[in-house]
C-alpha cells in the first residue's frame, strides 16, 4: 500500500527531496558516453543532406504525420522517401503554436507542427507533402494546421479506430488505395507487388533486429540501456531501410560483446505512456542516471513498433492493410479498449519489471485516462507505478522530477 | 408556497399535476443530491433570472426538461436504456428505437439533459464534475467536463440500469474515451458500440457529399444499431428509422418556424429560451417528439402574437452575433443573457439558423445513409473551412453583425478550431470574429466580472460594426 501510495504522486505534488546534485548537468549529458548516441546525431544530420540531394534529383519526400499507421513501404515503393515527423522535446516550437491553435492539444502534435512553422527542424523543411494520418483529434487537427497554414499538398489517410471490425478495414483499405494513387500521380511510378514486397521485406528485418536488440535486456545481465534502444529506435526513422538494417545488425553484434551495463540489482523500469519523441530522453536518461534500468517500453507512436511483421505471400496492399491496422498495438484513442491494459500485463511479467514509470504528455487524453487503469492493474501485481507529465519542459524543472524518480526508486530498492 | 411548488409552478404544472408529482420531484431530486437550498436558489434566481416565465408555453418546455431529468434516476428496473452521446443532429437513430418498443425502452443523452437542468436549474454541475476527477478523470488532464458529468452519474448511481450506449464518435475523443472509462468501471452495467466517422476529408471536401465518408458511417451506424437491438432484446426492423425520420422532420418544420420568427426586429424571443425549445432536435430526450412538438406550437403562437405587436426582449435595432460556445450546458446560462444586459442579442451557436444546405434532399436512399449524410453536412460536426461557409451563409442570411467564439479550453474540437474558422471566414467576411479563451464551467475556473469586462468589450465591437453597417446601408 505504501509503495502504491507513490503512484499518483506528481513532480510539484510534494515537498523536494534530497539527491538532485548534478542534475542539470546529467540530463545535459544524455547518455553521451554511447555509441548509439553519436549514431543517432549522425543520422540526424547527414539525414538533410540526404534528402536535398534525393530532392535535386527529383525524388519526392512525404512527410508522415501521425503515429505510425502509415505503410513506409508503400511510399517507398512509389519511388518517394518517407519522413515520419517525430521530433521533439524542445518546449519552444511547442509554445510557438499557440498563434495558431489552442494549447490544449497534444505536446507531440504541437510540437511537429511548431518544429515546421518554425522552421527548427530543417528536415521538415524538405517536404513535398504530407500524408495526414488522422488517429485521433490530435492527429486530425495537426493535419489542419498542415493544411490551413502551409502550402503544403495533403494527403488524407484517416484510420478508423474500431480496427478490428470490417467496415473499419474495407475504409483503411479504401483510403490505402487513394493514397497509392496520389502518391504515382505525384511520383510518376508505378507502385508495382514486387516494389511492395521488398519494402515489406526490408521493413519485416528491421522489425526483427529491433526485437533481437530489445530482448538484450531480457536476462538478469542487461547489455543495452533503455536509452539506447530509444534511440536506436529512432534511428530507423532517419535512414532509408537497408541502412538502417545494418546499422542495426553492427549495434545488435556490439551490445552481445559488450559487458552488462546496469548492475544486476538495479531496479527494472517499465516504461509506458505517451509518445516519445525523437530528441526527448530527458525522462529515460534521469531514470538511468538514478539507477533503473529501462527494461521494455511501449510508448505509443513515439517508437516503431516491431512485433508484428507483414505477411509476404499474397496481395502486398492487404497485407500491409492488415499489418498497419490490426497488427500492431493500438494507441488507446482506438476503441474498445481491449489489447493494451492485457498486454501491459504480459510485458511487465515478462520482463520481471520491479516499477513502471508513466510518461504523460500533457494533453494526450487517451493516455491521461488509460493511465488510471493501468496503475490498478499494476497495483493488482504490486507494481508500483509512477507518473510524470511533460510539456518538453522536463529539463527546466529536472530537480522537480529527478527528486520524483529518486524517491521511486529508492522505494523499490527498500521493497 | 413552498420552493418545491414554486418549483413545479415555474415549469407549467398545474395545482393537481403538481400535487400527483411532488413525491416523485422529490426522491428524483434525492438521487440527484439536490436539497432544498439549491432549489430555492432555483426559484428564487436561476428560473426568474435566466428564463422568460412569463410564457406558458416555456414553462411547459422547462417542465419535459425537469421530467427528463427527474426520470432519470427513477426508472423502473425492466426498462431497458439505450443512451446516445454527442448525436449533434439527429436523433432519428435513437427515436427509432422508440419507435420499435415504445413501452420497453428509456433513450435520451444522460450527461446533456444532467447538465442542462442539474447546472441551467440549480447551478449544481460543479458537483459531478468533482465526483469525476476523484476517479481517473484527472484534472491535468483537461478533460471535458460533460463527459466528467456522464462518468459521474454511473459513479453515484444515478443511471440506474444497465445501459446500451450508441457512441457516435462524430467529433471528439473524449466522449468515446470517457465510455470507455465508464466500461472499465462498470462492465456488467453497460453494453457500448461505437460508431466511428473517419474525420480526415481533406480542405474543400464537404464530407456529405463524399460517397465514401457518407457510406461508411452509414454502414456504422446500421450495424450499430442491430447489434443494439438484439442487445436489447429489441425487434427491430429499418420501417422504425424510417418513421423516426419522418418523426424528426416533423419536429426539425415546427423548429425552423420558431427560428424564423427569430428574424423579427425587434428580436422576440430571448437566446436560452430559444436553445431550450429547439434542442431536443439535436439531443436524445426518452419523451418522443409529438409532446415537444405540440408546445412548440404553443410557444410558435405566443411569439408570433409577440411579433405581430412589434413586442421583442431587446430594443428595435439590436445588433445579432452567434456565440459559440462550445459544450453548451446549463452552468453558463448567463453568457448569453450578459450580451442581452449590453443590448446584445446572441444565437447560441450556429444551431438553429436554418440553412438552405440542411433542406437539400437527401442524395442517398437508405435510410441509414441519410442519417449518415444529416450528420455530416451539419455545421457543428464539418471541418473548419466548411464551418466557416456556414457561418458566413448564416451571417448573410440573417444579418449577422458578429462570431464570437468561446474557445474552450477542454475541448479538442470546437476549442481549437477557433482560429481557423477565423481565417477562413475573414477571407470572406469582415463580421467581427472575436475568439474568448477560457473555460467557464467549474466555478474554480473563471471570475464572473472579469468575464463581464470582456462581454463589454465585445459588445461593443458588435455595436460598432452594426452602427457602420446601418450607416453604409
């Protein structure tokens, strides 16, 4: 009871504590002392480049709105490149939305739109247009601002969010279509099977390197930080596919040489919640720089999701249909709520997680909501669980939130 | 008199109805948590204060809203509820139901008929809206407040039954979500089927007229409908919807003849009084429509002897806006009565003011995709561009001299389309658009004389703009 009682407590919930010394400086480290880190800033950067030159050569980019039901692989195969919008954790573009938009809508789809319109995130800079996938108001309404306050060319791609009925899976479909066809309209190529199937194929590794690599923190000696496979994660956004695949396969031979990372005895984090952004770890390094280790995470659109593969025999448009609409897990705007609070349950059995830790964005209100069930039910097991809020503003009151995440784990060790 | 008879009074019972009604009003009211203060303050400033009681008719009108709400609790354990939420439109889907079972089935739209009467009558929504932050609904979270009602009424055992909910997930998250919260809670005691518009047509696409977007929900909305019926228990066959869209269009006829009576200079008819009388339109009540139907005749006569006599509730002249604010409920009741104390004469939303797209004839012949079409040409749930043609349509057709729009903090549909409904509208229109930011519903959340300052301010704009367009005229 007094380790649930933990639970609800928030950053400014309760008086500070001791043991935030250095703080600032941690977060401003942010697990450089990696290899992964210097990756993920290499992919980052040499990412512009990339595009400008794909672009001087008449490629076109598509900017992927959304949170990932979006088939990569059909934009690919349409001779395009595709850009998911992921980056964040910078208050400022944030705040700058509110010329256009309310704030009380997702940090994650403020921060997109702000990382655009003010022209802070140079890759955006590079798009020729942008699939509006619509998962949510949220979503739906960062493709409003796309679509009122840029000249920007979007393309439609609403996803119902009763996904495993029929109706739900003949409009996805439907609006798959549509999207194919806007996309060879804008290309000149033809999206043809076998262009499809081996994007499916590229993008199926990808998603198995990515499971290999997160099972290393499975066993008792864990060989990879949280940290890391978040960014590794984010990597695959930032580089075509086969690239990626082997920046993977080199990181995934490197952590099995490598000796264990966290001690043995450090506390096992679950981390769940809102998505993370490309660019916002100030949460996972505080949670490692205070001696958890992140064991698994599900964190909505804010990773690629890697356990489900497309089927490669049969129609490659339904399969990715498939794939896309039901494989995956759900965000928790998708109704009813049945697969998530289960599968939450899985991983931290699985995982033998000592807490979990909820990354709320502000104004994500699924997750808000979810939030309250998922902490009964770990309650349920004796997990304790966490929450802590952000507007990117994490680094600006880290000693308010490093004292929340000491406290947590120290309750844990005293378990 | 006591405030219980006074109560009953006001809302156009007569001495014996009252007498056969007061046990009932009272254990109602017991359930509802509403003791004799608040319905002394309800007699004694809410009702005077915000209604025109000086109208029959309107009494009777507020009478079917305490009724509704007084049922609520009370119903009897065979019956069987079929609750809609946020149906913006049409309500042919839920009278259908009624139409298949008349004797079996309470429909209606809890929260909207909890907060129109629980906030309009007795100022008392604050109430649930804490219940419901108590259990998930966290206040940082900023949620909507209307859904925090629904979620509430389960958690203090105000619906009594086990409920078969409709959700239509035309414009929001939350309200879905917020279902899916009261089904976590409460498993055994709701059957829920969402019905899912897909909201993604892109600028310059009118929803209604995309066969794709119109047949989908229709099919939505056929299944969902079945798959409640045989639920329920219910023998449901599609002459029910057909006769409850022909139910509706009749009452939708006597709306549109009160809303042009509300053309007349002077204006006859006060802003809550007219939301009130029409709303039904676009809300579930289990009451059917020939009772409202019959008192919107009456109040119709009333108004017109009222025009004919050149008698309004504001001087000659007044300057019209349509104020949009979003999650109207009863808490707020006197915003617009602010904008009349400034001489002011405000439609609450666009609701209301009939427009030519709404009489087209349907384009689709099943009767579930014409329910499917109402929903999705009607200004409240299109996208912001199409909002904005709407709104100028209703700022030509009636003459409007202002949009002012309460930008909703809870809200992540009409609170963040403000600013663009604005722009789009001022490439149309040079009616001043003043956007309020704000939320107004929790007493914690606002001070009323800040507020009034800012009325003011806007009243005066509208003032000026009508004064320079008179002069132009």
């Amino acid at each position: 009871v007094a380790l649930f009682s933990v639970g609800r407590l928030k950053f400014g919930a309760s008086p500070k504590s001791v043991g935030t010394v250095g703080c600032l400086q941690t977060v401003a480290k942010m697990g450089s002392d990696s290899f992964v880190n210097d990756l993920l800033r290499q992919s980052i950067e040499s990412r512009l480049t990339f595009l400008r030159q794909q672009r001087s050569k008449g490629k076109k980019v598509v900017g992927l709105s959304g949170v990932g039901y979006t088939p990569e692989e059909l934009i690919l195969a349409a001779g395009a490149i595709p850009q998911r919008l992921i980056r964040g954790g910078d208050f400022e573009p944030v705040e700058a939305t509110s010329q256009y938009i309310s704030r009380f809508l997702s940090t994650f789809t403020r921060a997109q739109f702000g990382n655009y319109s003010t022209k802070k995130e140079p890759i955006y800079q590079e798009f020729d247009a942008i699939v509006g996938e619509v998962t949510s108001v949220n979503m739906g309404r960062q493709m409003d601002l796309f679509e009122y306050y840029t000249n920007l060319p979007v393309l439609p791609l609403g996803v119902p969010l009763n996904a495993a009925t029929e109706g739900a899976m003949k409009f996805y479909k439907a609006r798959l279509e549509q999207l194919r066809g806007s996309l060879e309209k804008m290309t000149g190529t033809k999206v043809t099977d076998e262009a499809l199937k081996k994007q499916v194929a590229a993008y199926n590794r990808m998603r198995a390197l990515l499971g290999e690599i997160s099972a290393l923190r499975k066993g008792k000696e864990i060989r990879l930080r949280g940290s890391e496979f978040l960014r590794l994660n984010h990597l695959t956004f930032f580089e075509e596919p086969d690239r990626a695949n082997m920046l993977l396969e080199e990181s995934l031979g490197k952590f099995k040489k490598r000796e264990p990372v966290s001690s043995s005895d450090a506390p096992r984090i679950l981390l769940l919640g809102c998505p993370l952004a490309a660019g916002d770890y100030a949460l996972p390094t505080m949670i490692e720089q205070a001696g958890g280790a992140i064991v698994g995470e599900e964190l909505g659109g804010g990773i690629r999701h890697y356990e489900a593969m497309t089927k490669l025999d049969g129609a490659p448009m339904d399969n990715l249909a498939e794939r896309y609409l039901r494989g995956r897990l759900p965000t928790p705007y998708f109704r009813p709520w049945e697969r998530r609070i289960p599968f939450f349950e899985k991983l931290a059995t699985e995982l033998r997680v000592d807490g979990v830790i909820w990354y709320q964005l502000l104004y994500e209100e699924a997750y808000t909501l979810e939030s309250y069930w998922v902490e009964k039910k770990m309650s349920e097991h004796q997990i304790p669980f966490l929450i802590v809020e952000s507007e990117y503003d994490i680094e600006r009151k880290s000693e308010q939130v490093s004292t929340r995440v000491e406290t947590f784990l120290s309750t844990i060790r005293r378990k | 008199l006591d405030q219980y008879d006074q109560l009953l009074e006001f809302c156009g019972f007569t001495k014996e109805e009252a007498r056969d009604y007061m046990p009932t009003l009272k254990e109602g009211l017991k359930k509802w948590m509403i003791g004799p203060d608040k319905v002394k303050e309800s007699v004694e400033v809410y009702l005077p204060t915000y209604f025109d009681l000086s109208l029959p008719p309107m009494r009777k009108m507020l009478g079917v809203w305490l009724e509704e709400f007084i049922k609520i609790p009370l119903l009897p354990k065979d019956r069987i509820m079929i609750d809609t939420i946020l149906p913006q439109t049409d309500c042919s889907m839920l009278y259908s139901f009624k139409a298949a079972a008349p004797d079996k089935v309470w429909v209606g739209f809890l929260d909207w008929i909890a907060v129109l009467v629980n906030g309009g009558f007795f100022h008392n929504a604050n109430a649930l809206v804490d219940v419901a932050e108590k259990y998930g609904m966290d206040v940082n979270g900023a949620l909507c407040p209307l859904n925090k009602t629904r979620y509430a009424m389960y958690i203090k055992g105000i619906v009594p039954n086990k409920t078969h909910t409709l959700m239509m997930n035309i414009i929001c998250d939350d309200s879905p979500l917020t279902e899916e919260m009261i089904h976590q809670m409460y498993p055994d005691r709701t059957y829920l089927r969402h019905i899912m518009r897909v909201k993604d047509a892109p600028k310059g696409v009118w929803e209604d007229e995309d066969d794709l977007l119109v047949e989908h929900l229709g099919n939505e909305i056929r299944s969902a409908v079945y798959d409640i019926a045989e639920k329920a228990g219910i023998d449901y066959k599609p002459q029910h919807m057909m006769a409850a869209i022909e139910n509706y269009r009749m009452y939708a006829e006597k709306v549109m003849a009160l809303a042009m009576l509300m053309r007349n200079d002077p204006v006859p008819l006060r802003g809550i009084d007219f939301y009130y009388s029409i709303v039904p339109m676009a809300m579930g009540m289990d009451i059917d429509y020939p009772k409202t139907r019959g008192i919107l005749e009456e109040l119709h006569k009333c108004v017109k002897e009222r025009v004919d006599k050149g008698v309004g509730v504001l001087p000659k002249g007044a300057p019209r806006v349509i104020w949009q604010t979003t999650a109207p409920h009863g808490e707020n009741n006197w915003e617009i009565k602010m904008f009349e104390d400034y001489g002011v004469a405000a439609y609450w939303f666009d609701f209301g003011i009939p427009l030519p797209k709404y009489f087209m004839p349907p384009r689709k012949s099943d009767p579930f995709d014409i329910v499917a079409e109402m929903f999705l040409k009607y200004s409240l749930n299109v996208e912001p561009w199409a909002r904005a043609e709407l709104i100028n349509q209703c700022v030509e057709q009636e003459g409007l001299s202002g949009v002012l729009w309460h930008q909703f903090w809870y809200c992540r549909h009409w609170g963040t389309e403000g600013q663009m409904v604005k722009q789009e509208l001022e490439k149309k229109s040079k009616v001043p658009f003043v956007v309020f930011d704000g939320c107004w519903w929790h007493a914690r959340d606002y001070g009323p004389e800040k507020l009034r300052t800012i009325f003011e301010t806007a009243s005066v704009m509208v003032k000026d703009y009508a004064n320079k367009k008179t002069k132009a005229a």
